[in-house]
C-alpha cells in the first residue's frame, strides 16, 4: 500500500528544487544578459573611438572586423595552446611511468 503523505513530501521535496534550479537559470540569463550588453556597449564604444581616430567610417569598420577576427583567433590559438599543453603533461606523465618501471 502507497503513503500518500509520502508521496505529497517527495512532490514538495521535487517541486523545491525544480523552483531552485529555474531561480539559478533566470539568475544566470540575468548575467549572461547583462554581459552581453556590457560587451554591446564597449564594441560600440570602440566603434566610435576607431572612427574617431581614422576620420572613416568604412576604415573603422574594416578595423573592427579585423579586431573581430583578431580576437577569435585568438581564442582558437589559446585552445590549441591548452590542448597542447595537455598532450605534453600526458606524454610527460607516461615517460614518468616508464622511468619508475
């Protein structure tokens, strides 16, 4: 035979941290939204400061998007830089293992 008063505690128990768990989503889209328009902002930020400085709009354009481009590669050399770094500790790691045997 069921408990139903334990049923209703394991429903309120889950129920608790579904409504935990949708607080820390809608707290991390607060940031996540606040950083995408923090980063909104100081690209149109540069946007203008690179205008500024050249006196051209298509130039300071052009700018940006090398910027753009920069800035991924960037983060695609970081990755390969880590993923390297990984390999060596791996490798280092079997020499290591090889030495003690």
């Amino acid at each position: 035979m069921s408990q139903p008063e334990g049923n209703e505690s394991r429903s309120e128990a889950s129920f608790a941290r579904l409504e935990a768990a949708i607080g820390q989503l809608l707290d991390r889209l607060t940031t996540v939204r606040d950083r995408a328009e923090a980063a909104e902002a100081k690209n149109a930020e540069l946007a203008q400061l690179v205008q500024r400085f050249t006196g051209n709009e298509h130039e300071a354009g052009q700018l940006m998007t090398r910027l753009k481009a920069l800035e991924d590669e960037n983060v695609e050399l970081r990755g390969r830089l880590d993923r390297g770094r990984d390999g060596v500790d791996r490798m280092i790691a079997r020499i290591r293992f090889l030495e003690n045997q």
